[in-house]
C-alpha cells in the first residue's frame, strides 16, 4: 500500500456519502419516507445530510467515513476510490428518477492458487476439508490481485450468476457487479432429496453451521444480508423442501429477518438463533474451548512509531492512548480502533501511523499506551458444597485460579439445543465459578443466566460426584434424542409414501 498525501485526503472527504451510494450501490438502496436504507445493513439510514448507523450509533456525511466504517475497506484504498469518483456525480434526485443500467456480472480473476483463503477460514475456526469442498465444487476461489474471499451462487442450470467478495485482511465485503442475489451461496447435503433448508446471513456463517452440525445433513442457504430473494428463489426450485430453519443473526436484523420468513412462506418455519451474535462467533468460541484460549486477548494490535519507522509501543484494537501536549502539558486520553496494519482511528480522526508521528513530533507531544485497568468480571461463585453467590474478580488468570483453588478446567455450558452457549464452568481443586464466554474469552455472566445457574447449579458438587456432570450433558442427551427421533420421523414418513 502506497503513501497518501494530504491532498488526495481532502479531496476524499469531499465526496457526500449519499452521492457516493447513489452512483456505485444503486441496487442496495430503497426510499424509506424522505430517506433512503440500505438493504444489507436495513438500520443504516442516508440523506443528504449523510448516514446513520442506528444500530452502532454512528454516523457521518462523508463518504470516506461510510467506506472505511461501514464497508470496511483499508483508509488508503477509500481515498484512492473517491479520489477517482467523477467530478460531476448524479444529483440524487436524478438518480431517483431514473436509475442507471444494471451493470454486466462478471467474476473477480481467479488468483493461481487458494492458500490464503484456505489459510483465513481456518483462521475463522472452519475446518480444511469444509473448505476445500466448497473449492472443488467452484464454489469457492480466491481473487487474483486482492486475494479475497470469493463465494459464488449458481442458477438451476449451474451457471454462476453472483459472487460474494469478502477480503482477507479487512472488514470489506461486497457482492461483485451485476450479481444476481436470487442466486446465492449454497452448500448442498448428501442426500439431495433432504427437505429441510438452513438460512443463515452469511456464506461464512454457512460454513460455520455445518462445521457446528456435520451429522445434519441438510441444505445450507446464504442470503448474503437479510433480503428473502434468495430463499423465495431456492423454493421455487426444491419443492420438495417441508422445512425452513431460520438461522440468521442474533440481532435486530436477523430477528426481524426470520420474522418475515415465517409470515412469508406457508412451511413449517424454526427459529434457531446463535449463542452469539452469528454462527462464525460460535463456531470460534467452541475451537477456543478445544485449544484452551479462554484468557487469550484476541483483539488486533495497534502499532506506534515514530517518524523514523522505529516501533515505540503497540496497544490492543480498544485500548487508549495518552498525549501529552508539548504546549502546556495537558494529558489528553484517546481511544484507538485499528483499520489495517498502517493505518490507526485515533479518537475520531483516521491517521497513517506515520503521519500520526510526524503531527506529533511537530507540535513536541508525547504519547504512551493509557494505564490499563484490570477489567472485573461479575459471575457466580461457590466453594464445593456451597450455594453459589454472586462476585466480582479482575480479569485475570491468577484470580480465577485463587477463587477456585488453584489450576482450573472450564467447559461450556450449553443451551437445550447443544448448539447454544450461554457461558463457561470453571471447575478448580476447592471450587467452581460460572462466567460468560464471548469471543473465546471469560466475560460477564449475563444477570438472566445468572440467576438461572445460580439455582441449577447449587450446591456446587465436587468432581467425584457426577451429579454436575449429569446436569451439563443433559442438553446434549436432550438434543441427540430430539435428533434420532426427528430422523425416524423421516424415515416413517418416506415408508408411508412409498406405500
């Protein structure tokens, strides 16, 4: 990635976020009142005055803003985008009256191998074969110049009509042009007469599901956002499909998307939602329970130089920063959020961390990591034999260990259908806590699950009484039940047919 000047900078923030979504995502907008809504992210609204994310509670009017915050594309890449934007956009009202051609579809040049994409959804918890199957199939490729992610739909006559571009070493993601959302990313079963279909969001989340669920061998359908074309297309062309599993996001937006599946389509519709927010975050907190990451500080890290490229300190994606102005020595906490590997949202502003440095220097401010505070964990604890009560402890591996007494095992504690994480057991020599769990890391205990296990889990029972044990497997002898018996349902249905 290049150098950016000043200038190219100024001339990015020029473009109005409104102007910028109206010429190059025509497709994804609809006329909501005197606004417009996108229609992957349905809670971001956009005017003239520019965007709001409602459901993250920011906004902004430039289109660089909504590139990098939104779409997560790299600060460099944004500016080299909107420093190409036409000179003379579209007004919006002419975009409104007469919408453009719908752009040729064509495919993202195929890269000479796929060991990138390979290496980051292995890196996302999902296992090499699921994705080397996806590859055989064509399914799945990486691009040539940006090694992204590139999933592809097909149509009833196996052609490909859309591909899904998600980068590798960014939060960018967008459907390539001219794609055709009717026909989205699929993973087929083994048995191509299943009548049973998941939906998730994403091709991603796709993956996860059946890296979560290999014994259940259904269809596995990604909208690519929340809109239903995809699924009221895949339904046209199964009809033998009885059975919608609706396994969007644990959201506003994927509860509100399952909602109109079922009001939608006259089939049996369930409702499974993630422990967490999607099946991908499931899917890594499990992989983190296998390699024993509980503690592990998984946020990115945030590198500061100075102008002469040496590295003073790095920080976690998160954390603060303290300035110290060289005019009056006034201490100034800012906090970062990492963009890419050069370039650093300090406070609210953007920098390449070289040009950070260069600013400071200038004006003779210094600046250092923030003095950190222990964050506290309020969970549930109890020595053996105990009722368990409520506490609070910092987040750290040595005050666990002296709670419970000493080294400790944690184990997950699942929902009633096996899939569901709601928070971790953590079983030491002398006793036991029970905290969250998010993002393979000990969190919060969430205060309804709290006082759930606080009154099926006390006594706390030490390791030789399996009573404990019982319980936590329970779900899973609950959920294994359920599925042998909905298989012979199955196979009592296709008897009764063929009579």
């Amino acid at each position: 990635m290049g150098y950016i000047t000043k200038s190219q900078i100024e001339q990015a923030r020029q473009v109005n976020a409104l102007d910028y979504i109206l010429v190059y995502e025509p497709d994804n907008i609809k006329c909501v009142g005197n606004e417009y809504r996108l229609k992957d992210h349905e809670s971001l609204a956009v005017n003239d005055k520019g965007f709001y994310w409602h459901s993250q509670g920011f906004g902004s009017v430039t289109a660089l803003d909504y590139l990098v915050k939104v779409r997560g594309v790299k600060f460099a890449d944004a500016v080299e985008t909107l420093c190409a934007y036409p000179n003379n956009p579209i007004l919006p009202q002419e975009k409104a009256n007469s919408p453009p051609e719908r752009k040729p579809f064509a495919l993202p040049l195929r890269n000479k191998d796929n060991n990138r994409v390979i290496s980051y959804l292995q890196g996302r918890g999902i296992d090499k074969q699921i994705i080397l199957d996806c590859i055989n199939r064509n399914d799945l490729y990486e691009s040539r110049y940006r090694h992204d992610c590139i999933f592809t739909g097909k149509d009833e006559h196996g052609r490909t009509r859309y591909a899904a571009i998600r980068s590798t070493t960014s939060l960018f993601k967008r459907d390539a042009d001219g794609s055709d959302k009717r026909f989205c990313f699929v993973i087929p079963p083994k048995n191509t007469d299943c009548q049973n279909v998941v939906v998730t969001e994403s091709a991603i989340d796709c993956l996860s599901h059946q890296n979560i669920y290999p014994e259940f061998d259904v269809w596995r359908l990604a909208l690519s956002g929340t809109a239903l074309s995809a699924l009221t297309n895949f339904l046209k062309c199964h009809k033998e499909i009885t059975h919608i599993i609706a396994a969007t996001d644990n959201d506003e937006a994927g509860n509100r998307a399952a909602a109109e599946i079922a009001a939608k389509f006259k089939i049996k519709v369930t409702r499974s939602i993630p422990a967490l927010k999607d099946w991908n975050e499931v899917l890594q907190l499990i992989k983190n329970q296998e390699r024993g990451d509980f503690m592990k500080d998984i946020r990115k890290d945030i590198k500061f130089i100075d102008s002469g490229y040496n590295t003073l300190f790095t920080i976690k994606d998160g954390d603060s920063i303290k300035i110290t102005s060289g005019y009056d020595g006034e201490e100034m906490l800012r906090k970062c959020r990492f963009i890419d590997e050069c370039h650093t949202d300090v406070g609210s502003n953007i920098y390449h961390i070289c040009e950070f440095a260069e600013r400071m220097e200038k004006v003779g401010n210094k600046y250092e990591p923030a003095p950190t505070q222990v964050r506290k964990l309020d969970i549930l604890a109890a020595k053996y034999g105990e009722n368990l009560q409520a506490a609070a402890i910092p987040m750290t591996e040595t005050a666990i260990s002296q709670l419970v007494g000493g080294k400790y095992e944690v184990s997950p504690l699942y929902g009633a259908d096996k899939s569901s994480v709601f928070g971790a057991l953590v079983r030491g020599k002398t006793g036991i806590a029970v905290c969250g769990f998010e993002d393979g890391t000990l969190t919060t205990l969430h205060p309804y699950w709290a006082q759930k296990y606080k009154r099926e889990l006390s006594p706390a029972e030490p390791p030789q009484n399996q009573t404990l044990h019982d319980k936590l497997e329970k779900a899973k002898a609950e959920a294994a039940e359920y599925n042998a018996a909905n298989s012979d349902r199955q196979k009592n249905r296709g008897a009764a047919e063929l009579e």
